[in-house]
C-alpha cells in the first residue's frame, strides 16, 4: 500500500495503517517543544520546524509519573495496565496520536479529541480500554493527548508567581492540553478533519480537564461539545472540587520545598525529573497534590463557579457517572455517592436554566468476573470506546451489544451534538431525552439502555438548593 504522508505546520509525517487497513494511525506527533531544561515549569512553546519527512510509527514515551503497572497485584495493573512496565516514562512528553479513515483532506470528518485520566498524577493515551482504530472507523476523527502531570505540570509556589507575575501559574498541563487543542484547530483538516467540529472528551481527571477547558477563556470558539466522564464539579464544603486558588497551591507548593530540601526554584529546575515525581509523597504524604490552580489566566474561577455564573463555553454536554465507582475509593460510599449524583443533576439543572443542552446518563453495567468488582470507576470506558475485546474478562453477547449502543450515542454525540439515532449497524437506538427540571431523563445504561430516574433525597435536595440558590423538583 502507498505511504500515508500528512503535512503539518512544522513539517511532513508518514503514518502508518492500521491493523485495520482503512485507518490512517499517526502516533508520537509533536505539538509543542519538549518541556525540559528552561522549559520546565513553562508555558508550552511550539516546536521547531523539520526537514524531510519525520516518522509518526510509534507512541512516544508516556509523561513522567510512576512506572505505570509497576505493582503486579494492583487492580489497576490486571485491569488497564497490563503492559505499563514496558512503557517509557520521560518529561519529553507533548505528543499526541491520531487515528483517521479520511482518504483525503476535503473529507471533513467530525473529530473526537480525548483526554486520558489518572487523578493528573497518571495514565496515558494508549491504555488497553482505549480502540481508537474501532472508535475512528465509525466515522470521525480521533486525536489522544498526552500532557505534563503530577509536580511538573501542577506545581506553584510563590517564588514563581513573584518571579512570573504576568504568566499562567501553576496550570502547566492544562497549557499543554489547550496548546494541543489549539494544535489540532490548526492542523487536523490536513488529516480529514473538521476543525470546527471537535468534541472534546475526557473520564476522571480527563473529565475535570474537559470542565477546565470548558470554563477557560483561552478556548473559546475551540469545542463543538463535550463528554465528562465521572468528574463533574460541585465544589462542596466551600472548596472546589478541584482547580484550587492559587494561593492554596502556593502554599502546598512552598511546603513541598521546604520537606524536600530545595531552597529555591532553581534548584527544582536543575533536580532530576524521575527524583521529582518520587519526592512527592515522602515530602507531602500521599494524595493528590498537584492539579489544575485558578490563576487569574487560563481559569479565572472553579468550573462549578463558571457554570453558576454563566462563564462556560455554550456547547451541548454528555455527563454522568458509574453507579459502582465510588466504593473504589470509601468503606462507606454512601456520602460519596449522593455527592457524585448531586453534581450531575447541579450539572444538568445548571445546562437548561442558561439555555444549554445536557444529556446526562448513570453507567451501572454488569462487569463480568471471579471479583465482583461492579461499575467500578473507569468500567465505563471499555464500553464508551468499544473496546471490550481488548479485556481478559469474560464478557458476552449481551455486553457487546450494550457497548455498541454506548459508543454509538457517543458517535452520533460527536457527529451531530445529539447522542440520539441509529447504532452503527442502523438500529434505531433508545431515545435519550435532555434534561430538564420537568423531565429529570437519565440514561442508565445496565443491560441496555434505558430511562430511569435521578436518586433524590432531601440531603441532595438541600444541597443544590444551598447551591444554586433555587427550589429543586
């Protein structure tokens, strides 16, 4: 077959086919120079133009974090990690892949750009619950992201902010991210895509940087819509969910300083990028430290207070959770729960009073094998991303067939705005209706897809009424 070669702005690459001969797979494509050296702690700048023709044949090394599946044991090893020793981890890392089935460049196809979880500490583009070839296939465009995370791409403290007053604080990854977007703006027409069409999607800390980029002004005009995946805002007990003031991260910053042993900026920017990611926890105990600041530059408030006040960008939604995911992370997910549920239906509640779309859905599919596990977080996308072949769990017919409804409502989502129509092999999918106070519609996916109602208790009830300031149904 004839060489698949694309031109970019900063120079020619050649893909590959891919194991489906009808998809053109660009993987490691650049779309910013390597942060190191000076560029650590530093906005995203673009890279150097090349001569000839480069190599777009193999993923790039995933960004710096702990060897992913390092632990044998781990759930997360067996489940989405397999093969994560074998991964190169590296702070050269501002790539992106994408999976087209454009035969030339006039096709125009909608385009699906998606951001990997890991709790901004973790992950990568290319998790095994991921079919980019199968998702591409069904008629759009996929590009998958890789961006700084953990202590190089979250981290503040205020010798920068007084160093740096003018520039974006602490939101290093979430520049990478919006300077891939802005990349795939430019660029992904050359590939047969419609860079006015672009859904941008994303589970987990994926999620809550799709809310990131919806909430920013920097992105405006960027998006077409929008799929959070277990992640969505409500800020509750008078702190953000997450996207936390900068003089918090200032403060969490100096105190990783001063626990570690670096007595100035300088010395962080020369310290080996691996002992970085190390020091963390023995510096701070463990959690989850490092993770979108609100700046004054790329957000000026949390999303939840972007969506109060209106600041978001005015797309059509897909939001939800899973119902099992919560006892991941509790002995008692009770609490958990109703916040997870809260939020969605704030979401949904905060979409229709400013004249917005949200189609909101409940993931509670049975997931198959000798651990019982439930709709544990990220169960979901296996399903979403029609990837189910790729699991060693023993699912079946009926488990295909609910995969091909989910990424279908997924596919029509990005082609159309509405997850409403036909699957991919022309049956007319169940009606997913959009929310509304007078029509509370929740998708719950479970054996098939089917209408079900919002949980309610007076806790909840009380909470968005605190919330938004309004009499809840």
């Amino acid at each position: 077959m004839k060489r698949i070669i694309v031109d970019t702005e900063y120079g020619k690459i050649e893909g590959l086919h891919g194991w489906d001969p009808r998809i053109a797979v660009f993987k490691g494509v650049p779309y910013a120079a390597p942060p190191i050296g000076d560029l650590r702690f530093h906005s995203p700048v673009p890279h150097e133009k090349w001569d000839g023709i480069r190599t777009a044949f193999d993923y790039a090394p995933v960004s710096m974090q702990y060897t992913p599946g390092i632990d044998k044991d781990s759930f997360w090893t067996k489940e989405m990690h397999p093969t994560g020793p074998e991964y190169e981890v590296s702070e050269d890392c501002l790539y992106l892949n994408i999976f087209t089935p454009a035969r030339s460049d006039s096709e125009m196809l909608p385009v699906l750009f998606y951001i990997h979880g890991g709790g901004f500490t973790g992950g990568y583009p290319s998790e095994i619950e991921f079919d980019w070839e199968h998702m591409a296939a069904k008629g759009m465009v996929v590009v998958s992201i890789q961006y700084r995370l953990g202590i190089l791409g979250f981290f503040g403290c205020s010798e920068l902010s007084e160093k740096y007053p003018d520039a974006p604080k602490g939101n290093y990854g979430l520049e990478d991210q919006i300077a891939a977007l802005s990349w795939t703006v430019r660029n992904i027409k050359a590939f047969g895509g419609n860079p006015n069409q672009i859904t941008i999607a994303g589970q987990s800390a994926g999620a809550m940087s799709v809310q990131c980029l919806l909430a920013s002004p920097l992105t405006k005009g960027m998006m077409s819509g929008a799929i959070i995946e277990s992640g969505v805002a409500g800020d509750f007990d008078d702190m953000p969910t997450f996207a936390y003031p900068i003089e918090e991260v200032e403060k969490v910053g100096g105190r990783f300083m001063k626990n570690a042993g670096y007595h100035s900026v300088e010395e962080l920017m020369k310290a080996d990028a691996k002992t970085l990611i190390e020091q963390v926890d023995s510096a701070l105990g463990g959690g989850f430290h490092f993770q979108p600041t609100v700046d004054g530059h790329i957000l000026m408030e949390s999303p939840f207070q972007a969506y109060v006040h209106n600041h978001h960008h005015n797309v059509p939604v897909i939001c939800g959770y899973n119902r099992g995911e919560t006892r991941m992370f509790n002995d008692s997910s009770d609490d958990a729960d109703i916040g997870t549920i809260v939020a969605t239906r704030m979401f949904g509640y905060i979409q229709f009073l400013q004249g917005r779309t949200g189609y909101l859905y409940e993931f509670d599919g049975d997931i198959p094998g000798d651990d019982h596990i439930g709709s544990y977080h990220g169960s979901e996308m296996w399903f979403a991303y029609d990837a189910l072949a790729r699991s060693d769990r023993p699912f079946t017919g009926k488990h295909y067939d609910l995969a091909r409804s989910i990424s279908s409502y997924w596919t029509n989502f990005v082609k159309t705005g509405n997850p409403n129509g036909n699957d991919i092999f022309g049956y007319k999918l169940p009606e997913w209706q959009k929310f509304t106070p007078d029509n509370q519609f929740l998708m719950l996916f479970k054996d098939k897809p089917q209408k079900t109602g919002l949980l309610t208790t007076e806790k909840m009830k009380k909470i968005m009424e605190e919330k938004l300031g309004i009499k809840i149904q």
